[in-house]
C-alpha cells in the first residue's frame, strides 16, 4: 500500500476531486459532517458502560467518541509527522493524518445500537429465533444475507449510516472521502466467510466484519480507491488501512482508562485500586500535587493516556513497512510495555463494574426489550401479523424506513434493523412501554 493513494481525498458518490484548500482541507470537512448527523447526536443518550446513569460525571458513547478522537488526532499527528519524513510525501501535512483519524474516531460507535454489546446481542438472538420459526415455509434471504443479521454487528451498521442512511438520497450517504471511511472500517470483510480461508489468517481485523451485502459495492469502492490489499479473490476481505490500527489504539486505551475512571465515579472502585493501576502507569510523584480524590484520578488519568499515546505512535512507526505490506494484523495496545497492567486493569473493571448487579440488571432488560421489537417489527413487516392489542407497527416506522411495495425480504429486514439499532436507549425503552406508538423523529 502506498501512503499517497491511502490518503485520497475522493468521496464516496462523487466522481470529481473537490479542490483542495489549506484552511479548510476535505477531512476536516468530513469531520464536521459527522458531528452534525443525526445518528451522531443520538451517541448522547446510548450506553457507554453505565445504562440510563443519572451521573453527569461518567461517559455516554457520544463523550467516549469525542474523548477517542481527541486521542486519535494527537496520534495522527505525531505519526504522519515522521510518516512524511520518511516517505517525503508532497501535498501532505502531518495535520492530514490527524484529522482522517479525528474523523473515523468521532464515527467508530455510530452503529452502536441502544445498551451497547448487549443491544448486538439481542438483535442477534432474535432474529434468528425468529428465522428458524419463519424459515420452515422456505429460505426467506440468500446465506450471504442471513449472516448480516445472525452476526449483527454495530460496525457494520455504522459503515451503512455513514455511507447510505446518513443522507439516504444522495449518493454516498454523508459522502466522505475515502480515506476516512477506510481507516474507519476496522474489519474490512463481509460477514460470511468460509472458515477454511478464515484459518489462514488468524488476525485482528478478522474478528467482526464491518459491512453487509448491502453495502459490499460500496466498500469495494472505498477499498480499491485507497488502495488497500485484497486478501481474497473470492470474498470480500481486504487487509486494514495502516490508519485504522491507530483507530483501534486510540479507543482501546481511552475505553481501558477511562472506564476505570468511571467506576470511581460510580463508587464501584475505591480510590486506592484506582490510584494504584492508574499510577502503575502514569509513574509521576503525587506529593507534588494537592486536591481531591477525585482530582487526583483526573491527573492521572490524563498522564496514563499522555504516555500510552507516545508509545503507541512509536509502535505503530516501528511496525510500518509490515503495515504497509498487509503482514501486520495486530493491536498496537498489545504490544505494549504497559499491557500487563492494561490487563489487570481490564479485569478489575469487568468484575467490578461490568458484572455489577447493577449495570447487569439494565442491560438484561435492554436485551428483552430490544428483543421484542425487532419480534414484533418483523412480525408485523413481513408477516403482517401484530399483536392483537397493538398496532400495525409497519405503519409506525419513520418515512425513511418504511416498507416500500418492491422492496425484497433482505431489504425489509434491513430497514427494521437500521430503525432499531439507530434509537437510543430511551427510545427503546418508551418504543416497548407504549407499544410502537412513540415512533422517533
């Protein structure tokens, strides 16, 4: 892969390149289309780790995203500094790589549907119990099709938003440029692929996947506009965009930081396990500092991340020429000095906050409501068959999803699922209480 080709600045939908202007560059631009879509503003009311928290103090997805792209810029910047330099790239400043990241950092949790992980498995489990009970009068969707929705995944949905829902009737969606959109997609492969060809390549971007078939054309062009190595003739499976693994960096170690930081607040975790792992890697000397508990999480806080944030761009620099070429399939966190206490980090905040009766007890009733919509919508859509004592829940979904005569099975199917996954948690919750009649705007 070639540095001046992933950074293209073609968008999505648009066949001319728009000139490019010092003050205001595209990915800027694409930047400033993400913060003032709609799917964005709703980030502000999903589920961070703490559902429905009445606590001002800890983070909801939208702060979580904002908090990652600020991290992805600064390592965009220090890395496309020295990426320059080696590579004496010309028309490119180190501010390019920064905000391409800034960008798909913002976008990385706008699939997200309401209660997080929670709200993917719900999806997923009910549709296909739904499935198996429909199915018996025939195959309703192609394979290809069904695994879209018996993995459902927010990265996915998120691709789609971006590049079809955000602005459904143009072209491309929010038509971003391509090297954002790329560096987005942190499983650049469809959702069904043969797990022989899957064991060859046993990498990080092979996890999840990050379109459906709906979209396939669309990254196809993404992918081969910027570049990126075609791992498959067969499938759609392309290797990451070099940026992407700083994408995934800059939210691995914001989510690992600061979800300790939000147990604290929480009253989860006391100060003192707080105060210890943060410091384990922060190392600076707290008697030269005065203030509270709570200040002092903050500090160090913010020198954890300062200093994770310089070893991951040096990673990332040492680990480039196999990046490049496609060889390189790992998380730059991992490879970290400090990853033993990011682990020990990860396991205190999994059995103090995430299996906390608390936040388990919302996410198992976020996971029973979701259930019974995507039920009830699909019920309705494609069996016309709502409950008696509702009503007819196909004629409740917002005019961008509704159901158009020609529209196929896997299109009826996508856009109860666009519609689910784009509420909040909320809206979920008021949707289930009055049954289909508190539609969102």
């Amino acid at each position: 892969m070639e540095w001046q080709q992933l950074l293209s600045r073609k968008r999505l939908g648009k066949q001319q390149l728009e000139e490019h202007q010092f003050e205001r560059t595209s990915f800027l631009k694409d930047y400033d289309r993400i913060v003032y879509s709609t799917a964005f503003r709703r980030l502000k009311d999903k589920t961070q780790v703490f559902p429905l928290s009445k606590n001002a103090d800890v983070r909801t997805r939208l702060i979580h995203s904002l908090e990652v792209s600020c991290v992805g810029r600064s390592l965009g910047r220090m890395v496309g500094d020295q990426v320059i330099k080696r590579h004496q790239l010309q028309a490119i400043e180190a501010a390019d790589f920064g905000d391409i990241l800034s960008a798909a950092c913002l976008a990385h949790d706008i699939g997200n549907p309401p209660f997080g992980h929670a709200g993917e498995d719900a999806i997923q489990t009910a549709f296909q119990k739904w499935y198996a009970r429909k199915n018996r009068s025939g195959a309703l969707i192609n394979p290809l099709q069904k695994a879209d929705f018996d993995r459902f995944e927010g990265n996915a949905q998120g691709f789609r938003i971006l590049t079809k829902l955000g602005l459904p009737h143009r072209p491309g969606g929010l038509q971003l440029t391509c090297a954002t959109l790329a560096t987005f997609a942190k499983y650049p492969r469809e959702s069904f692929i043969p797990q022989r060809t899957l064991a060859r390549h046993p990498g990080k971007s092979l996890q999840k996947y990050g379109f459906f078939q709906a979209e396939k054309d669309l990254f196809t062009e993404v992918a081969e506009t910027v570049g990126l190595i075609r791992r498959s003739p067969k499938v759609a499976w392309w290797c990451r965009h070099p940026l992407t693994f700083l994408m995934e960096a800059a939210d691995d170690l914001c989510y690992s930081i600061v979800d300790l930081e939000d147990g604290f607040h929480m009253g989860y975790l006391p100060f003192g396990a707080v105060q210890d792992k943060l410091q384990s890697i922060a190392d600076i000397e707290l008697n030269q500092y005065e203030g509270s508990p709570a200040e002092t999480i903050k500090r160090l806080r913010a020198k954890a991340i300062n200093r994770l944030v310089k070893e991951v761009a040096q990673i990332f620099l040492d680990h480039e020429p196999d990046i490049l070429a496609g060889k390189f399939d790992q998380s730059l966190v991992g490879l970290s000095r400090f990853s033993p206490q990011l682990q020990e980090i990860e396991t205190m905040t999994t059995n103090a906050v995430f299996h906390h009766p608390n936040v388990v007890r919302i996410k198992i009733a976020g996971f029973e409501v979701l259930g019974d919509l995507l039920t009830d919508f699909l019920t309705a859509v494609l069996e016309k068959q709502p409950r008696p004592k509702g009503k007819l829940l196909k004629f409740m979904l917002p005019p961008e999803h509704q159901v158009a005569p020609d529209d196929d099975n896997y299109s009826k199917i996508l856009k109860v699922t666009d519609y689910i996954a784009g509420m909040t948690d909320l809206q979920a919750l008021c949707c289930i209480n009055n049954y289909g009649v508190l539609p969102f705007k």
